[in-house]
C-alpha cells in the first residue's frame, strides 16, 4: 500500500526524501540518493505514513510529481519551482538555497520553469472558479495535495523543504470530480472506477481526452526534469556548503 524505495548513495546514508501522490510519480523520482513515499492522493494517509517516521531518515524532503495550475499564464508541462506552501492560511517558505539549486539544474531545460509559491489542499480544486479563487487569496501558481503535508513534515524535523511540480490540467480546465478519485491507495489509476464514471455519464470522453493529452505534457516534462535533477534530485548537501563557507 505504501510506495517506498530507499537507495543510500556515495555521500552518505541518509537520501532525499521524494514525497508523492501517484505510483507514476513515485517511480519517476525514485533513483539513487532517493527515498520516495506515495500515498494515492490522500493527504490525511500521507500524513500517517510520515508519522511512522519517527526517525526521519533522510537529509531534506522534495514534494514532486504534477499539479493543477492555477496562475492563468501556466500550461501543461510548465514546472513550477516552489519558493513556498501556502495552505491553510499559513505560508512555509522553502529553503533558499535549494531552490536555488534546483533553478540551476533546470536552467537549460527545454520547457518553462517559473520560481513562484504552490498552494497545498486537503481536496482537489476542480472548477476553473475554485482555481480562481484560490489563486487569488494565495498568489501561488499550482495547486497539489502532497506538498503542505511534506512541508509540515520537514518542518517538524528541522529538515530543508522544497518542492518541483509540473501542470498538468491549467487554470482554466476543469478536472473531472469522477478521475480525481480514481485511485486506488498505492497511486495507481482505478480503471475500473474510471469506466464506471463513463458509464454513470459522471464523466465525458472529451474531458477524459484533454486530461489524457494535458497528462503526458505533464509527465513527459517530469521525466525531463528527474533526468536533469539527477542524484539526490539535485538537493545539494547544505552541510557541505556551510564548510565550504566557513
């Protein structure tokens, strides 16, 4: 039920924590010097799954995969490089230095790559008017239901934060209610749950089609971005700048 990987790597055994909603996520990030841990959309079992953690176990957390776009000007495969989370009211910036790690690393990528706050949800934003609404009282440009939760988690550890999320459905595109809970708990898509919406007429082929196309500009721009990222997903050793600064 669980997706975890953990590969030690050369500088130590301590990886970068890789938090994620979907299996497809999960596996994208997975590689040396990474630790992933997916909860299938679901923030409240994510947030079990970090509380078995006691001893953390990993030297910075990254929340990655897709999310829902909120600012007007963003399309599907544009990457979002979180400066902050805002959720709930409250705002958790991420560390500075990663983001400006990260920033470098993708700098070359063929794809846009903004540095701008992401919004954190219990629930998915599903109508152009909540996305609206949303980006307006937050200011952030993407919307996802991972990255609050791994944030509080880094927090509570005195660990370095940051998040990469890439758009998929813009601001201005509706996400079918039916497919946004057609998970099944490990992440992977309930095609079953899918063909019964179909069926239920809760959900249209058409929309189904645009989420489809939207989704594979998102995970392609992923797969770039994971391969550009590279060990550790690019979060640099923070101890071993502070040395180099001393």
């Amino acid at each position: 039920m669980i997706v975890v990987e953990d590969t030690a790597g050369p500088t130590g055994p301590h990886p970068v924590l890789a938090v994620t909603g979907l299996a497809r996520e999960a596996r994208l990030a997975a590689g040396p010097g990474v630790a992933t841990v997916g909860a299938g959309g679901n923030p409240e079992r994510l947030r079990e799954l970090l509380k078995e953690r006691v001893r953390p176990g990993c030297r910075a957390v990254m929340s990655i995969g897709i999310a829902g776009g909120l600012a007007p000007d963003l399309v599907p495969g544009d990457v979002v490089v979180a400066t902050g989370i805002v959720a709930a009211g409250r705002r958790q910036a991420s560390h500075p230095e990663v983001v400006r790690a990260l920033a470098g690393r993708l700098a070359d990528a063929p794809f846009r790559v903004v540095r701008a706050d992401l919004a954190g949800v219990d629930a998915a934003v599903l109508s152009p008017y909540a996305k609206a609404t949303l980006h307006a009282e937050t200011g952030a440009a993407a919307v996802d239901m991972e990255s609050h939760v791994a944030a509080a988690f880094a927090q509570s550890h005195g660990l370095p934060f940051c998040a990469v999320r890439v758009v998929c459905d813009p601001a201005d595109r509706a996400l079918p209610a039916a497919i946004a809970k057609a998970l099944k708990p490990n992440g992977e898509p309930d095609v079953l749950a899918v063909l019964g919406a179909l069926a239920r007429r809760s959900a249209k082929v058409g929309g189904l089609v645009r989420l489809a196309r939207d989704s594979s500009a998102a995970f392609a721009s992923l797969g770039r971005c994971r391969a550009l990222l590279g060990f550790g997903l690019g979060v640099p050793d923070l101890g071993e700048l502070l040395r180099d600064v001393a």
